[in-house]
C-alpha cells in the first residue's frame, strides 16, 4: 500500500485547496454516506435472513466504520501536513449529527465509538496479511460480533477484511486527489476500480454428500475457492447433515498448507487401498522384519484451524477419520472410505486449478 509520502501535495505552503468545512462535506458525502451504498451490502442481504439479526445496529456499525477510517487517514495526513487538521473539527459535527439524527447516539457515544473503530481500522488496515494470516478472518469475525453476527465461513470473513482493506486504499487516494486540489465536489466514490490485481478475483464453491462409516452421520463437504485482489485461499466445511443445530466445521488453507492437505489425502488414499505397498513406500514395510503398524496417522495441515488425518485397516473395512479443528467451534472426528477420499481429492484439484495452483505430484 503506498505510503502518505507518495500522494504529497506539490504546494509549497501547504494550505488547502477549499474551506476546511467544504472539504469535510465532500469527504462525509462520498467516503462515508457514499461508502454505505458501496459496502458490504451483499453480506448485509443475506444477514437479514437470521433470525433476529439487527439491520439497524448493523447500519449504525458500518457508518461508524467507515467514518473510523476516514478519521484515521486525516490524523495521518495532518502529520505531514498540518493543515489537513483543520478538516477534522467540522467533519467530527458532520458524523455527530447524523449519529444523533439516525441512532440517537450522544456526544459522549459517538466520539467513543468512532475511537474504538478508529484503532480497530488502523491495526486491520496496516497490518501485512502475508505475517499475519490470521487477521484476515480474526478481525472481520469480531467486527461481525458488533451487530450479533457469528460467523465462521472463512471464505465470507476473507472477503469482509478485503473489502475494508480495498476501502480503506479508495479512501487514501480520494483524500489525497482532494488535498492536492484535483478533485471536484461531485467526484463518485468507486472503490472497484483502485485495485488491480494480479488475477481476476474469484469464488467457487463445491460440495459432495459423504456417509460416515461408524454410526448413521451423513456429511455435506463444502470446498470454497477465493481469490481477492491477489490474495487466495481454500475453505474446507463440513456441515453435519445428521444435526442440522450444529454449526459448520471450517478450516482454510493458503496455498501451502492446501498443498500439504493434498499430500496428505493421496497418501491417505494410498493407505486404504494397498497398506502393505503404503507402508513400504514410508519404510515401514516388512523389510523391518517386525509387525507393521495396523493404523496410524498420515498426516496434517495446519491453517487457519487444522486437520489431521488418521487410517485404520486392522479389521476387514479400512477407514479413515478425519479430524478437523476450526479455530472457532468444536471439533469433529469423520470417518470416511476409500471412495469418499477419492472424492475429496477430485474436488480439491478442482479447486487448485480454479485458483491456479499448481496440483502436486
């Protein structure tokens, strides 16, 4: 993301291109009225169908928001150019009074919760997502929680942390073309197109039926595949069709921790289909001359949550359980065939190819 220094204004003396007050109308009906009939309206849409979900707190979080980062690029701002400070006080009379007029939130409440969001925004915003993988799903599932939204879909949390991130981008470069006198009062904010990614964003989404081997659980196995402004994952859900009360399984994967998923189901495969050949290809075959193991585990990956993979071929069915560790709910143990493996591994690969990973050998 570039830096304050490279949008500095040319102007020797710094002064503002308009009254601070004009400045703060333009940056109030763009960036922040403007950003609510932007963002995040698909998410919005379908939370309205929870039961009891709260479109009003929603609105009012959101507004916060995206007042909170227009806040915080000004405060940036004014550190190189101090006149840029000036925009804050009438800008801050702007969101109070739409705050009183739309919530009935207080003088006190407003500014606190503006606060708040302020340093939530900052930390998502200038957090690197390469070093901190986490914050992409962490942070987005927390801001959920503001409006009573729990959600684990790691593939939905992605997308709501890139669509403040990519925001947060728009609004630098409109508060910078609007500092250096280059904007006019009746510029549009369009977001969509300050991104340019490497590849064309992406989200695909698979599922296949699986009966579990021990006991009567039946599971719908979802894969997802996205791709947002450069940035890729892999989302891999298991919802118990058995208990409809309980929630989605999910794990996700970046590119690596997906390929070390892959490897580990074509070993896991391998396994079930010839033990004594697996064991020999891992050095555990009968050249030790002692009593192979009958099960054990084949491996892990370990992403956002985890999942490992044991099998079992000591009785005449040979199985193998799954055991999946979101990071957000209970964990579960799933225990599937040959043929259920197989399906999985077709699934996944078609996911790498959607995504243009390079499926291992």
């Amino acid at each position: 993301m570039p830096g304050i220094e490279h949008y500095r204004r040319k102007d020797a003396d710094g002064s503002l291109p308009l009254p601070p007050a004009k400045i703060a109308s333009l940056l109030f009906s763009t960036l922040i009225e403007g950003g609510e009939s932007i963002i995040l309206n698909e998410q919005r849409e379908r939370f309205e169908k929870v039961t009891d979900f709260d479109v009003n707190a929603f609105d009012r979080v959101r507004f916060i928001y995206l007042a909170a980062n227009v806040a915080v690029l000004l405060t940036q701002f004014a550190t190189n150019y101090p006149t840029v400070a000036e925009i804050i006080p009438p800008l801050r009379e702007l969101v109070l009074h739409a705050m009183r007029e739309r919530w009935r939130d207080s003088e006190d409440s407003a500014d606190e919760a503006i606060e708040k969001a302020s340093a939530a925004y900052a930390a998502l915003a200038y957090t690197n997502p390469a070093t901190d993988r986490g914050i992409s799903f962490d942070w987005p599932q927390t801001w959920l929680t503001e409006v009573g939204i729990a959600e684990y879909n790691p593939i939905t949390l992605f997308q709501i942390a890139h669509t403040f991130r990519n925001y947060h981008l728009h609004a630098l470069q409109f508060i910078s073309s609007v500092v250096a006198g280059e904007q006019q009062a009746n510029a549009q904010a369009a977001p969509e197109s300050t991104a340019t990614p490497n590849k064309a964003d992406l989200a695909r989404r698979w599922q296949t039926e699986e009966a579990s081997l021990s006991g009567t659980e039946a599971w719908t196995i979802l894969l997802q595949a996205a791709r947002v402004n450069g940035e890729e994952v892999l989302g891999w859900g298991w919802v118990p069709m058995h208990d409809p009360k309980a929630p989605t399984a999910t794990v996700c994967f970046h590119r690596d921790a997906a390929t070390t998923l892959l490897r580990t189901l074509y070993s896991t495969f391998a396994a079930l289909n010839d033990p004594d050949d697996y064991l020999k290809q891992i050095g555990l075959g009968w050249a030790l001359k002692a009593r192979p193991p009958s099960a054990g585990m084949v491996g892990s990956a370990q992403g956002y949550g985890s999942a490992q993979i044991h099998v079992d071929w000591s009785g005449p069915t040979r199985y193998a359980t799954f055991m999946i560790y979101p990071a957000d709910s209970r964990r579960i143990h799933v225990t599937l065939g040959i043929e259920s493996v197989a399906h999985l591994i077709q699934l996944i690969t078609e996911a790498f190819d959607s995504l243009e990973w390079p499926v291992p050998p």
